[in-house]
C-alpha cells in the first residue's frame, strides 16, 4: 500500500470519524427521486444507503416514480397531466402508478439484496420492509380542476415505522397511501417524505434530486467548484421562497425548497437537497463537512461558546498540524488543561472548526489573544473572524481597553481587522519577561471601543 494513500486517507478518516458517532441512532428519511432510478442510479444509491445504515443510521427510504408513471402512459397512449405542480390521477394514471410501483419496489429490493464480493455491500444483509404505513385523503378539486385519485398524506403511522425501525430494517415506502375506506391514492414522493420525516421527526430529510441544490448568491465566475448555498438558514430560505413563483415542475427553484421549509418550520432540523447525477452525493452530503447540495437548517449549526474540558482533546487535533509547522508555539496537554476556561471554540456538528484563548494581564488593562485557529477545512468563510468578535466581546466584558497578538505569519490577517503594530517593549511587564525573543514574533494590538 503507498505511502501516498496512507497519508490522505488516514487524516480523511479521522475527520469523518466523528460524523459516524453523530448520527448513530439518528432516523434520516430519503426521498429518491424516479428519474434517479431511471438514469441507472440506483445500484450506486443502494450501496451508499447500505453503508450509511451500517454505520447506524436509521433509514426511511420513499422513492418517487414520475417518468415511470409518464412511461406507462405513454405506452397505453394516454397523456400525463399536471396542474399546481401535482399530476391529476385519472384511473388510467392510477393503474400505471400502481403498475411503476410494483416494479421499483421489486427493482430497490432487489438491489439492496446484492452483497456481491468486492463491492460496497460485501457481507451485507439490509433487510427492507414496506407496507401500508401512509393514510391518505383525497387533494379533491381546485379552482375548478379534479385531481381524481391525487392524493395527500393524511397520517403517517409512526409507531409501526419505528417498531420496523427497531427491528434493525430500512423501510421502503412509495407514493401511494390508502383512505379508511380502502381507496388508493397516488401521492408525491415529496410530500410522503416530508410528512413522514415530520411526523417521525427524523434528524435529517434528504431529497435526491434533478438539480444540483439551491443558488441565493449571484452566479460566481466560470470553473467555481460548487456553486450553489451548501447551508441556507431557514429564515433566508423562507424569504427566498416568497420570492420564486409557484412550482410547477421539479427543476423549479422553489419545487424541493418548499418541502424543506415545511419540514425545518416542524421540527426537522436539517433539510438537504443533494444532485443523483454525482456519484457518491448522499455520503459527501452526509460525512463531510461542508457537504455536496444544500441544507437548510433551522438553527445555525456552528455553537459558538467558552470551552469545557470536554474540549480538550478537539482542541488538541485542532492546533496539533500548526504547532508541528511552527506557526503557533507548542502546548502541552496539561497547559490547555489547566487553561481551558480561557478558550473560545467553534463547533460545528461537534467537531472544533476554530479555538482562540484569551489571557489577561488586568493591571495593564489589556489581554493577550493566542492559539488563534482556524481547521483548514473551513478557512475562508469567516470562523476566524466569528471567534475573534466573541473574544472581544469576553475582554470587553472583563473592563479591559484592548488585546493583543504575538504572530510570526499572520500579521496581514490582523491587521485588515484593525490591529496596530507594536513595539515588544510596549507589552505589560509580566508578558514582556517571558517574551521569545528568537522567535520574533510581530506584536500587534487592538483598541477595544
């Protein structure tokens, strides 16, 4: 094995590591959309969902089937039609749903029973159970417009998903749910799973889809890598929404924005749209940080707060590659131990993303700033500055005038947020005594207004 490998996926693992403990326990629901499984996906989306369940994660897989629908209907010489975004179910709709439903469930179960050698699913056993968990009512007539055997969900039956949940098996749902009456309804996929993540009030609802995610900021120039909002807060997501006309088919803007608005406004936190066409999308959404598609959350991930000894050891993984290339002085265990209480951390999805600890030095009425750090997974969107606005704010509520740095590469950083160069002699007495002076190091201190 080279060394070459050695060195990217151990650290790769590590940084993933902590996102496998997360979600242990945690219920996702995953709507898979029909043209996914229509562009030959679905081998791939099995693999990826078995290994997620592996790893302990709960799965409610809904799969949608509009072209297979459209499909069947052009076969029988039938138009498919829609209106308000919804397809009208007329009987000969109704039996080529119920004819595409069959088929795709054959078809997921069949590719969740593949635990062929040498691939993902080696040694596997995923065992997948469906049944008539969706009670459905009729959508009825708008403005004027039948929609015949469209339905909507009425009531999800939780304690049956969760006994099956219990049971170690992945639930497979389609678009169908039936009245008290016994009468079938032919359901969006979008609407099962958001309702079904509501009502179970999962960690995660996961929309796989056409489009790549959802674009708030103005297009960026030509050979950006992902240029898409990989985490829209629920508030501009709303506003986003009054903003878009009314869906109507599913590359709209607004089609799998709406769901995921509906579903962070209930209680589902965490709401992704992720693109089917890019191989591996459900794990990268998943188990890196900044993820492959959207996600619009409820609350903001990152918990900026004061450190607890419980940090520790994230803090210690967090400095170690910059204390190793001499950018920030080597600390002991025992120093940030006994320090703990003077550090300020990022998390997010309890990983450390950035620390910074403050020091002071009340009879000079100043403080010193140190182990300032950002991860180089999340430099360049604004942790650093985040942790040095909450540092402020801590010297400030301590009475003190201003902080200051010691850095040898960073100087430029600090000084675009308002530090000033200093002489070393200029630092309080007992900080000047234990000043390196072979290390050079550029004071730089900051008025606090």
């Amino acid at each position: 094995m080279s060394a070459v490998f050695n060195f990217t996926f151990v650290p790769w693992f590590r940084s993933v590591a902590p996102y496998i403990h997360k979600f242990r326990n945690q219920t996702f629901v995953v709507g898979v959309c029909g043209e996914a499984i229509a562009a030959g996906k679905l081998q791939h989306l099995a693999q990826d969902l078995a290994m997620v369940q592996s790893m302990g994660v709960r799965i409610v897989l809904v799969h949608g089937f509009r072209p297979q629908v459209n499909e069947q209907l052009r076969a029988k010489g039938h138009a498919a039609r829609y209106s308000h975004g919804m397809r009208i179910t007329d009987e000969v709709a109704l039996d080529c749903a119920q004819e595409a439903a069959g088929q795709l469930r054959y078809e997921i179960e069949a590719a969740f029973s593949q635990g062929l050698p040498n691939t993902p699913m080696a040694g596997s056993t995923v065992r997948v159970l469906s049944g008539n968990f969706i009670t459905a009512r009729p959508v009825g007539i708008l403005d004027g417009i039948d929609f015949q055997s469209s339905g909507l969900v009425r009531k999800v039956d939780v304690a049956g998903i969760n006994r099956t949940l219990d049971m170690g098996a992945m639930v497979l749902l389609s678009p169908f749910g039936f009245s008290p009456t016994g009468e079938a309804f032919n359901l969006a996929m979008e609407e099962v799973a958001t309702s079904v993540a509501i009502a179970l009030q999962a960690d995660k609802l996961i929309f796989v889809t056409e489009i790549p995610g959802i674009r708030v900021r103005p297009q960026e120039p030509e050979g950006e890598d992902n240029p898409i909002d990989t985490e829209l807060p629920l508030a501009a997501a709303e506003k986003l929404l009054a903003a878009l006309p009314p869906a109507q088919q599913p590359t709209d803007t607004a089609f799998y924005l709406q769901h995921c608005v509906k579903a962070c406004k209930a209680g589902v936190e965490r709401s992704h749209i992720v693109p089917f066409a890019l191989d591996g999308s459900l794990l990268l959404e998943i188990y890196v940080h900044d993820g492959i598609g959207t996600m619009v959350i409820d609350e903001k991930l990152e918990s900026l707060r004061e450190a607890t000894p419980d940090d520790v050891g994230g803090i210690l993984q967090l400095i170690a590659p910059f204390e190793q290339d001499g950018t920030l002085v080597k600390r002991s265990r025992t120093e940030i131990e006994r320090d703990i209480g003077n550090y300020t951390i990022l998390e997010h999805d309890g990983v450390i993303f950035a620390c910074a600890a403050l020091y002071p030095y009340p009879e000079a009425r100043t403080a010193e700033m140190a182990a300032l750090t950002v991860s180089p997974e999340s430099q360049g969107q604004g942790d650093g500055e985040r942790v040095l606005k909450r540092v402020e704010q801590r010297a400030r509520a301590m009475g003190l005038d201003s902080i200051f740095v010691l850095t040898t590469r960073t100087m430029h950083w600090f000084l675009k947020r308002g530090f000033q160069q200093a002489d070393p002699d200029q630092l309080p007495e007992a900080r000047r005594r234990v000043y390196n002076w072979d290390r050079k190091s550029q004071v730089l201190v900051k008025k606090l207004g």
